[in-house]
C-alpha cells in the first residue's frame, strides 16, 4: 500500500471527500474498509528515531559573476568552527561535520556527570539540571560528516579566494586570476 504514488492518493482522497462531503444518502457513503485504506496510505513511513548518517553531501551552487565564481554551500546549523576548507592539487576541499542536536544533548549530559564524578574531593556544588535530550519526531534533514570537492579552472586566484559563513550558506568567492591570460590573440609572422 505504501508503493502507491502520490497523485494516485490525492485522487482517492478527493473521490473519498467529495462521496462523504456531497452524497446525502448515507447507504452510499464508502465503506469502513475505504476509512482505514486510505489512512494506511496517508500513514507516513517516516522512522521516529534519528538515523544518523556517517556522511552526507552538501548542496551547492555556483555561480559566475565578472569578477570570478561564487560558490555557494547550504550548511544549516554548521557553526564555523566546523567547517574546514583547503586547496590541494588543483581541488577546493570543504569538510566538516554537522551534529545530531539529540546525540549533542546526550554528550553534554554525560560530560556533565563525568564532572560531577570526578570532582568528589571538592564540596557539592548545586550544579543547574542538564535538559534532557530532544526526542526527534521526524528527521528529513542529514547529519553527520561532510566533505565536497570542485577542481577549479586555472583562471581562479586561488590566494584572493574568500569564505563567509551566515545564515547557514557558506559563501566562497572565487577571483578570477587578472595575470593570467584567459584569452589572447595571436597574430601570424
């Protein structure tokens, strides 16, 4: 039941609303079995628990301007302390990782005890209450690891490239090299 696509559960819910909305003979309406078919289709397959992954792919765009390439990376949550980036054979290399905001919560309460444990010769400190973690509903964002690679053309500057990160976009630009010569005519002696 949950192969079927999603326009043909749209037609079945309007055929089923329209029957339960505009049909005055109640011997007509669709039976229970309709009812509970319908809500097996609509039942979202989401899992309740987060599924982190070891790694995932950014989303990028780039972008040419006159002045050189824009490339732009969607890193939501990602502080910039995360997030490496390094030029190495020809290759712009973005790595980092993104954490899980549940298994955030369950480090920063075991380090919270591991705290208290330890500090057993210094007199009890009342310490605030460490939140529990966030119980996740639904997950349809990735965590984990990341790493993306472009090869850049020879016409980039590669000492003039700049890195900003706001509004969870990483935001590089990338200078177009004015030494090098991109185009150039050459006359016959």
């Amino acid at each position: 039941m949950h192969g079927t696509s999603f326009l043909q559960t749209l037609i079945l819910l309007t055929i089923y609303m329209a029957t339960l909305l505009y049909n005055p003979r109640p011997s007509l309406r669709p039976s229970r079995a309709l009812s509970v078919m319908l809500a097996d289709m609509l039942r979202d397959p989401q899992t309740t628990t987060a599924q982190s992954t070891p790694a995932f792919t950014p989303a990028a765009d780039i972008l040419e301007t006159a002045e050189g390439f824009e490339l732009q990376l969607a890193l939501p949550g990602v502080k910039k302390e995360a997030v490496t980036i390094e030029f190495l054979a020809g290759e712009l290399v973005i790595s980092g990782a993104r954490p899980n905001p549940a298994a955030a919560a369950k480090e920063a309460a075991a380090t919270a005890t591991e705290t208290t444990a330890a500090d057993e010769t210094k007199p009890a400190v009342v310490t605030p209450e460490v939140p529990a973690a966030p119980k996740l509903r639904r997950v349809e964002t990735q965590y984990g690891a990341f790493s993306r690679r472009f090869r850049l053309p020879e016409t980039v500057n590669v000492k003039g490239i700049g890195a900003e990160l706001t509004d969870g976009i990483l935001r590089l630009t990338l200078p177009f090299d004015t030494e090098k010569a991109i185009k150039q005519h050459i006359e016959i002696r």
